[in-house]
C-alpha cells in the first residue's frame, strides 16, 4: 500500500457509506501528509499541537482546536508539529444527490462554483462541537453510526449554507494552470516513486524547463522537485515498514533506491533514525 492511498486511492468507506475517518499522532505511519489531491471533501481536526499546512498555493499554521475544511480537487499538505489530528473523508455528491432540499446551492458547492471557508472553526461557533461529534460517532463506530455520521454531516452542510459560510471561486485561468501541472506532478510521483525518476523527467511532464519547474515546484511546496520526491519515498518506507513483514533493502528497492546504504543515509536525513531502529520503534 502507497503513503498517499492515506486520501488519494484507499477507498473512501463503502459504495453505500462514501465516508472514512482517520485519527493521526506522531507515532503513526501515516503521520505526515505528502502533497496530494483527490475529488472529495476532506475535513481536518487539529487536537493537539499544530499543522503547516499548503492548500493550493497558499501555506498558513493551524492550531489545536482548528477545524479545517478542504474542497475537492485542492492540492493539499504539509508537516504537523507534535500534532495529534482527525480526518473526515467524504463524497460529498454521493451523500447529496438523492437530496433535494437546497438544491440549487448544493450543486453550486459541488460543481465547485462556490468555495466553502477553509478555517470552519474561525467563522462559526457551532462547527468545532459539531464536527467533535462527528470524530467520535467516527471513532466508535456504535450501532447505528452510519445514520449518526450522515445526520451530522448534513448538520454541517446545513450550518454552512446557513450561517453563508463560503465564497465564490476566484481562481484566474493562470493559476488553474498552474495547480492542473502541480497536479501532474504529484499523481506521477505517486504512481512512479519506485522507479528511476529524473528531473528532466518531471520537468518534461509539467511542460517547463529544468530551471524554471525547480523555482516553480519550490514557490508551491517549499521543497525542491528531488528532495520532494526523497521525501515521498522515505515517507512510503515507513508505512512499508510498519505494515509489511519485509527486508530494509526489499524496502529500498520498492520506494525506488538501487543502492542499501543510500537509502539508509536518506531515511535518516528525514527521520533523524535508521530505518532498523524505526523498525524496532514500530514493533
């Protein structure tokens, strides 16, 4: 299983239940959160400690008891901080379409022509109780959660579009562009992260120079397009590591090192540990 299948491939809950939680500390695998993107809606729960988070091109801090919401189709994350955090992943036209009530603004947020606010817990008092409860119907899963999770989702919604809690998109055809070839990237990296991946290579699949995509890919993401992928790689290694009975270079071979040592080098750069003491750690 990949880092990102974390959002962008893991299956979403069930067909008939398109929701799935996940609960993050400093230990987990999955704890930091490479750059991606998928359709659906993704709500965002800081507990503890604090998150750097990039949605599109704009980087801000958020803090314990923040509640962040991000639109389908953004390009999102970051690094928390000594954080302990809750995701909400849901399909938001799946969970709507049979629902007619306030229609016509549903399908505005859905085919994306308004935008909900990103910080939820800053422009109303009523999220952050309402969105707690949603983590812990999510948690433990009682009898009858599904109906609890859908009725406080629509809550949610509802509260939304009645305290006017978005705004019209404004994103020029410049930046769409300029998100669309971000978005080439990171999918590339995803599907080829084990292969032999050059910067010429994904300079070419973002239609730039060399030169130009470095400056390009660090102004979005604060990392250059090689330590990027380095970065992606080790994060995979770990949630290798920590969920399959495999060999440390079985390990640097599937995230795309040819050379043992060279990994390991890497992996501690990153992780400030080796990858055997991360494996002890683990287990």
């Amino acid at each position: 299983m990949k880092y990102t299948d974390y959002i962008e491939k893991r299956v979403q809950g069930t067909f008939n239940f398109p929701i799935a939680y996940y609960r993050e500390n400093p230990q987990s695998p999955r704890y930091y959160m490479p750059y991606h993107w998928h359709p659906h809606y993704e709500i965002i729960r800081i507990i503890e400690g604090s998150f750097n988070l990039t949605l599109d091109n704009e980087t801000k801090r958020y803090k314990a008891g923040d509640i962040i919401m991000v639109t389908g189709g953004v390009i999102h994350g970051g690094e928390p901080e000594d954080c302990i955090y809750e995701c909400i992943v849901f399909d938001l036209d799946m969970l709507l379409k049979n629902n007619h009530a306030c229609a016509a603004k549903i399908q505005q947020i859905i085919s994306g022509k308004i935008r909900i606010h990103t910080l939820l817990s800053e422009k109303s008092s009523r999220i952050p109780a309402i969105v707690a409860s949603l983590c812990q119907v999510l948690s433990e899963k009682k009898e009858g959660y599904e109906f609890m999770t859908q009725g406080y989702l629509y809550l949610l919604i509802g509260t939304v579009i009645k305290e006017k809690l978005y705004e019209e998109s404004a994103y020029s055809a410049v930046t769409i562009e300029r998100l669309n070839s971000l978005k080439s990237i990171v999918d590339y990296i995803s599907d080829h992260y084990s292969e032999n991946i050059s910067l010429e290579k994904l300079a070419r699949i973002a239609g730039m120079n060399p030169k130009y995509f470095c400056r390009y890919f660090r102004r979005l993401t604060g990392r250059t397009p090689i330590d990027y992928l380095n970065y992606y790689r080790i994060e995979s290694a770990c949630e290798m590591l920590s969920t399959r009975n495999i060999t440390i270079k079985e390990t640097a071979m599937n995230c795309g090192f040819s050379d043992e040592s060279y990994f390991v080098k890497t992996f501690k750069k990153y992780k400030n540990t080796t990858p055997k003491q991360y494996t002890r750690k683990e287990f």
